[in-house]
C-alpha cells in the first residue's frame, strides 16, 4: 500500500482521484489546498474519511511522511511542491508542464535526480491505446528510416463562455505553445524516438481571434537522424476541429503512416520499383488494447508499479524536461524571429 498526499483539489484533481479510487493498493493520506474548502469538499465528495486536510503542504508532510506526493497545482507552484516533497523523501508524480521556465526545470530534475527518488511528469496523451499501436507500426521496420512528421492541431477553444476573458488562457502570452502544445511535442517524441535539434517557430493571431496575444503556431523542429518535425496549431480556428491529440502523418522512406488522434489508422507501404508514383499496399491498422489503464490512469499505475520495481516511468523528469525544452525553444524563436538551437535553453 503506497500513501499518497494530493496538493491541488481543482477540477484537474477529479482527472487524479477517480481513477485512484478504482487502485486498491493506493491510499490518500491527505488533502492540501490554498483554500481547506477545496480540499474537504474533494474528501466528502470521494468518502475519504481517513485523509487529512490541511493548506500547508511542507506541515503535512513532516506528520504523515507519505510515501508520494501528487501535484495537481498550477505550474508557477510546481518548483515549490517539488522541492518540499523531495525535502521530506517522497517521490512525487506531477501535471505538466514540468515547470513555466527552464532555470526551474533545470533544479528540480538535479535535486530529484540528486535524491535517488522519482519525479514524473504528467503526459497523458502517451498512455492511449491508439498511440501505443501507432508507435508499435512505426518501430515495425516498414515505413523505414523516417523523414518527416507532422502534426496538425485545430481547436475553437471558447474557454470563457460568453468571450469576456474571464478565463486566463484569454490574455495569455503565447497561450497555444505554453498552455498546450507541449502535449503534442511530447507525442512527437514519443512516436517518432526522436530528440529536438532546433526550431523555427511562426506565431501570429488571426482576424476574428478571441484571444489577447497570438493564438497559432507554425513550428518547424530539427530532430535526432535528420527527421523534421513540423506543427501547425490555433486555438481560434472555427470548424472540422481535430482532435485534442492531433491529426498526424508519418512519412518513412517505404512509405506513410496517417492518424486521426483518435482511432483510425492508416498505412500505406510501396510495393512498386516503377512508375511516375510508386504502387502502394493499403492497410488499415486496428488499436490494439496495448495498456490496461489510459489517460491518467495509465500514469498513476505505471507510478506506483515503478516505485516497487525500482524501474523508471516512461515520463521521468529527465526525459520530460526535452519536451518543455521544445516548448522554451520554439517561445524563444517565436519572439527573436530566428531558428534556435534546443542547446541554448538546456
């Protein structure tokens, strides 16, 4: 049985607490919020009557001496959470993004790093059946060496109701690369075995967009084996939305990989050494049930199994910290209007 403190009772932590509900082997021990409110109502709502509530977090875990803590708090609070759970020698799984800048990110993967416990990081979109089946194809060996990946992303995310800015993504700076698209970097990476190299990104605010700062990005990323990456994206982009995990195409020298984000999958291989456009076989790839748990359960589970196995999570801070360095990266083009070299923010 692994005890746990959960720092962050929003509406995120519900995304945390159903699924750890349904783990037997996972007991939280306390509930920690700025506001106590947050964290008793979570505890009658989830019939938690042995879990303390409390607002300081470094008191709670000096008393409990838990054995994780979950962050589900806002990423300028990452750091602090961090720090202190690592202080009291507890190994802590956390929302993305790892940290809001890279000087942060940088510390707390040395300390954690430094403390031999785990630190993860929160990235869902690798725990989907359909993910896992797409990466299975593309580590098959048939599209051979891969040359270029690209994602789309288009969603008219109307985050307040009404368009009077009340949500903070509204006058965000750089709302799409900072709030968002590190979950689609992070899927490229994950799909493609590929590290970044450096990035040219295009950011711009359409007529018509609801949002204060640009809301769209084109980013072109230089990646590990000569493989480009490219990400079109916009939050103010009205009809035929794609999916929250994008719309993909994989081109290998043999042949293409498409995906909808969701679960249809196709391939289509050359079969032909003739012709103006080679022949291709066609094949449509059925999602296979790779993974138990998906989503955040996926993570939690995988978490707590690697605590007692001593084996490191598929997002351990170490390996984390490249995506945000894509998401820093791409920020920094962005704003300097020249291709930046992933070595400059790590």
């Amino acid at each position: 049985m692994k005890h746990v403190v959960l720092i962050g009772c929003g509406g995120m932590s519900n995304a945390w607490l159903g699924p750890i509900g349904e783990m037997d082997d996972i007991e939280v021990v306390g509930l920690v919020d700025l506001n106590e409110d947050a964290a008793i109502k979570r505890k009658e709502e989830l019939c938690l009557e042995n879990a303390k509530t409390g607002t300081d977090l470094d008191a709670m875990l000096a008393e409990l001496k838990p054995d994780a803590v979950f962050d589900v708090t806002t990423p300028n609070v990452h750091h602090y959470v961090v720090l202190t759970a690592l202080k009291h020698g507890c190994h802590i799984l956390g929302e993305k993004p790892l940290a809001p800048n890279m000087e942060q990110a940088t510390e707390m993967v040395e300390k954690a790093v430094e403390s031999g416990l785990t630190y993860a990081v929160i990235q869902n979109r690798r725990y989907l059946n359909s993910i896992r089946t797409v990466k299975n194809e593309l580590e098959s060996g048939k599209l051979g060496h891969l040359q270029v990946v690209d994602s789309d992303f288009y969603i008219g995310a109307h985050f307040s109701p009404n368009d009077d800015k009340s949500d903070f993504r509204d006058t965000m700076k750089h709302v799409l690369l900072v709030d968002m698209a590190i979950h689609s970097f992070d899927q490229a990476r994950y799909i493609s075995g590929k590290d970044p190299i450096s990035v040219y990104c295009h950011e711009y605010n359409p007529e018509g967009s609801w949002y204060e700062h640009d809301a769209s990005a084109i980013c072109i990323f230089e990646m590990s084996d000569g493989t480009v990456y490219t990400y079109r994206g916009s939050w103010c982009s009205s009809g035929l939305n794609t999916s929250w995990q994008c719309e993909w195409r994989v081109v290998g020298v043999n042949g293409t990989l498409k995906w909808d984000g969701q679960n249809k999958i196709e391939v289509g291989t050359v079969s032909s050494d003739s012709g103006f456009t080679r022949q291709e076989t066609k094949e449509i790839v059925e999602v296979n049930e790779v993974i138990d748990h998906e989503n955040h359960a996926g993570l939690i589970r995988e978490f707590i199994d690697c605590l007692d196995s001593g084996e490191k999570p598929l997002t351990y801070c170490q390996d984390n910290i490249k995506s945000l360095a894509m998401v820093c990266a791409a920020v920094k083009s962005s704003e300097e209007g020249r291709k930046v070299l992933i070595s400059e923010v790590m």
